[in-house]
C-alpha cells in the first residue's frame, strides 16, 4: 500500500503499522506495535492530530487532518483517521512538498497583493516584515539603502509581541555595528546568505546590539537582497526563532519573495520622486504672493494625496496700478503636465491684462478669455478675481471696497471682524474660461469693515466622494466661522487640516486676505 498505515486499540496501543509507515514516521515494528501512541508520538497530545482522532473514536465519524509535526520529524502530513470497532485506524503520508509549494503561492499571491495596494512608502515598509511572518521565521527586519547607499533599517516585525520592542531597537542599533561580512551586509551585496545564532553573534561589534540579539534568542537568520531595476535596494533578514521556524525560512520562497518586495519598492520610490518632482513642478509656477498696504495676505497648496499628479490649482495676489490689491485662484481642467502648463500661461496672461489696464475683475476675465482665443490656449478653467481698494474717506473711515467677479468659480468666504461669515450678493453663474470669449462677465461689491478676512480656495477643499458640494461648503464655513479668531495663517493651516485631513483626494489651493484693524 503507497500510503502509511497505523492500528490503534481503545486503550491507544498501536498494533499494527506497515512498512510504508515505519518510513513515514521513521520509526520500526518494534519501536511502535505494542506502545501507547501518545508517548511514541507525544506532540500529538495536545495538536491538531491528537484533536481529530479523539473525536473520531468519541463519535465513529472518519476525519482528514492536514497538520505540522514539529520535532524530530519537523515535517507536514495529511493523516485520515476512520473509526473501528477494535479502535481507530490511521492512513497517512508526508505531504511537506506539497504544503510548501502552496505555501509558497499563496505567500506570493498575498505580498504582490497587499504590496500592489499602496504607493506610499512608509506604508509599504510596514507591511512588509508583518506580510512574510510567521511565513517565513519568527522575526523579519528590513533594510532599505538610501540615495547615498547607506543601508537604513525601516521596517521590523515579530511573531511574538513581547519580543517586538525589543526587535525594533536591535534594529535601532544593529547596523552601525555590521561588518562587511555580516549577513545582512553581504546581502545587500546580492547574496543569500545563511547563519546560525553563534555566527551571526560574532559578527556584531556593537555591544547593546549583541545584548539585544542574545535577547532574541540568538536566533539563525536568512539574509535575501532585494533587487530593484538594476541594483541591489535593500535586503530582508529572516529570524528562524525555532526548529519549526527554521524549517520554514525556505530560501527559494524566501529569494522570490524577495524578488516581488524588491520591484514593489523600487516602484513606491520611484512614485516617490516622480510625486515630488510633480510637486516642485507645481509649486515653482505657484510664486509668492505680493504684500499689500491693505493687510495680511497667506497662500497655501497641498497636493491630492492620491497619485503624483500635477494639477492645474492656482492662486495669486499682486498689486494693481492706483493701490489696488488683487487675489485671484483658480482651476484649470485637468490633471497632468499640460494642465500645469496652461495654468501657468493663464496665471502670467491674468497678470498681464490686471497689471497693464488696472481693471476691474469682469473686465480682467473678460479680457483673459479674449487673450486665450487670440493665443490659442486651448483649454478650459474657473477663476475668481477680487479686487480690494479704499478712497482716502473709506480708508478714514476703517472700510474696503472688494468687487469680485467669477469664471464659473466657487464665491469667496469672508469673515466680519468678530469672525462671522458674511452672505455675499448672489451672483449669476458665468461660464468657464474658453467657452465664450464674448460672454458678458458680472461683477458684485461689498464694504468690509477693518480686520474682515477674505478666504479663495478650489474645490479640492470641499468636493470630496460621498459628500456633496453644499454639503463640503457648509463645513468650511463652519470650521471658517469657529476658527475666525486665529491668526490668519493658524486659520489656513488648521481649514486644510480639518477639511481634507492632510490628505486631500483633489489638489488644494487657497488664497486669503485679512485688512489691518
């Protein structure tokens, strides 16, 4: 018979096993029939085993059991057990082959998922060491080299949480210490390296670090590297803490697992500089703002957090010829480089035809709109223009004058000088830029009172999925109003931090003046 085969009795005697089964289990006739199974194989008392066959003889229904028997045999195995009237009757055989492979698929199955899941690089060395334990050893720590290639651990993980504090400071302290032929040191010259506890424990030159590992356990490690595109980026070291785990840190899952880690975090990085060039790109057409006579003006851009994605948002505030102060922001359709090059061309054209004719707002993006279609700009965006401006009897008197006209644009937020929101004349809703160069632009005025605050900001601070536009308007003019008494830039820091939470699904920009008391 291809399989093992073993009799037990009522009283858990063995008396019978095949030749098939001596092999299986590595012990003989003589070392099994006629012995109490429990002590021939006492592991089983208490394991997955030893569960099924006592509910099989309690309750004559046959059970299939697939489990890991730890030492000396430290192997896996598919066991039937059938209920007989002398006892019970065991038919198994070795399936570790078997289990690792499927071990192995599904361990890769789950890190390229989990690790597909997130561009974020923090996140993505989190997950790792926790994505391959107990997998893959009792411990797992990370190392990552940095742009000047010196290897930094950024991520750790466990099986045991009492041991987890102690874990995350040896890898506080472990590398300063390593010499080149440490194990993790050699794999980040590319290769797996293998070492028991002693070997590794001679190896560390740093005295805490070598407390520490002792505390651990001293444990045997599986150093992997990580290959990037065309480098070396890092190593994983697996901790094997005991028999059982150092029989499953299998090196060629380890290595393959290593290979899917590897490219999943040259990607995050190479997001990563991607993100922040898009946002340096981003922030080079964003100049600072001009100061105004009028009072304090603070600007403010946060980039969606969900992709590295340059945007179209703007804002501005320059003078204009005769004192006027200006804010403009606005939002060109698009996500993607050609966005961020219209919006820098629309930005400079506004400039040009609000410095150049000191207008009005309506007339301003009346006359951008004009300049769009003789220039060819071939794209379409919101603007809001306010202008702020004071005879010498308004200025006596501790007024403004603030006109404002919008493209299609959110109304700006203001705030009384006691930090209440203020309703604005409604005005009708004019078409985008590039639609209708020859659309008639409406323009509305207001006196504000000294110390009044003026908010512009895109949509990305209150369009957001599941909440509707009225919906995100009346929390930022509840947060505007609650917050209204800070210093002007507390009150934008804290709006963007309330409303999108660091990390908003659209870009961000705001503009906001507030007059001088």
């Amino acid at each position: 018979m291809p399989l093992g085969y073993m009799a037990i009795d009522r009283d858990w005697r063995v008396t019978y096993v095949n030749r098939h089964g001596e092999d299986v289990v590595g012990k003989t006739w003589d070392e099994l029939v006629g012995a109490c199974y429990w002590a021939a194989f006492p592991a089983n008392r208490d394991n997955e085993f030893g569960a099924a066959y006592r509910e099989v003889v309690a309750t004559g229904s046959a059970r299939t059991v697939e489990a890991f028997y730890p030492e000396p045999l430290n192997r896996w195995f598919e066991v039937s057990a059938v209920p007989l009237q002398a006892g019970l009757a065991l038919y198994f055989s070795e399936v570790t082959v078997r289990r690792t492979a499927q071990d192995r698929l599904a361990l890769l199955a789950r890190v390229g998922a989990e690790l597909t899941a997130t561009l974020d690089l923090g996140e993505a060395v989190r997950r790792i060491p926790r994505l391959v334990v107990p997998e893959l050893g009792e411990a797992c720590l990370l190392t990552v080299l940095d742009d000047e290639g010196r290897p930094r651990d950024l991520g750790s993980w466990h099986r045991d949480p009492d041991r987890r504090d102690v874990l995350t400071r040896y890898a506080g302290v472990r590398l300063p210490g390593m010499p080149s032929a440490a194990p993790v040191m050699r794999a980040l010259a590319g290769e797996t390296v293998t070492a028991d506890g002693e070997a590794v424990l001679a190896a560390i030159e740093d005295d805490e670090a070598a407390r520490l590992y002792r505390e651990l356990g001293a444990p045997a490690v599986l150093a992997v590297p990580l290959p990037g595109r065309d480098r070396v980026i890092g190593a994983l070291t697996f901790l094997a803490g005991d028999a059982r785990s150092a029989a499953r840190v299998d090196p060629i899952t380890a290595r393959e697992v290593a290979g899917r880690v590897g490219l999943a975090l040259d990607n995050v990085r190479l997001f990563a500089r991607q993100s922040q060039l898009a946002e340096a790109l981003q922030r080079s057409l964003l100049t600072d703002p001009r100061g105004s006579g009028l009072g304090a003006i603070e600007v403010r851009y946060t980039p969606a957090a969900e992709a590295a994605r340059v945007g179209g948002d703007w804002y501005d505030a320059f003078p204009q010829p005769g004192g006027a102060t200006t804010l403009v922001i606005g939002d060109v359709v698009g996500h993607d480089t050609a966005a961020a090059a219209a919006m820098g061309q629309l930005r400079s054209l506004l400039r040009g035809v609000a410095a150049y004719s000191g207008a009005g707002p309506a007339e301003v993006l009346r006359g951008l709109d004009e300049a769009m279609t003789t220039l060819g700009v071939d794209t379409y965006a919101t603007v809001a223009v306010a202008r702020f401006e004071r005879t010498p009897a308004e200025a006596a008197a501790g007024r403004t004058r603030m006109c404002w006209a919008s493209a299609g644009h959110l109304p700006p937020l203001v705030l009384d000088p006691a930090g209440r929101p203020v309703v604005l004349p409604v005005l009708p809703g004019d078409l985008l830029l590039g639609v209708d160069p020859a659309s008639v632009r409406a323009e509305s005025s207001l006196v504000l009172e000294a110390g009044s605050t003026v908010l512009l900001f895109t949509d990305g601070l209150v369009e957001r999925r599941g909440l509707d536009l009225d919906a995100g308007l009346a929390l930022l003019t509840d947060a505007v109003a609650e917050l209204g008494g800070l210093p002007l830039d507390e009150l934008c820091d804290e709006v963007i931090e309330r409303l999108v939470h660091g990390r908003p699904e659209d870009d961000v920009a705001l503009v906001a003046l507030r007059l001088d008391r």
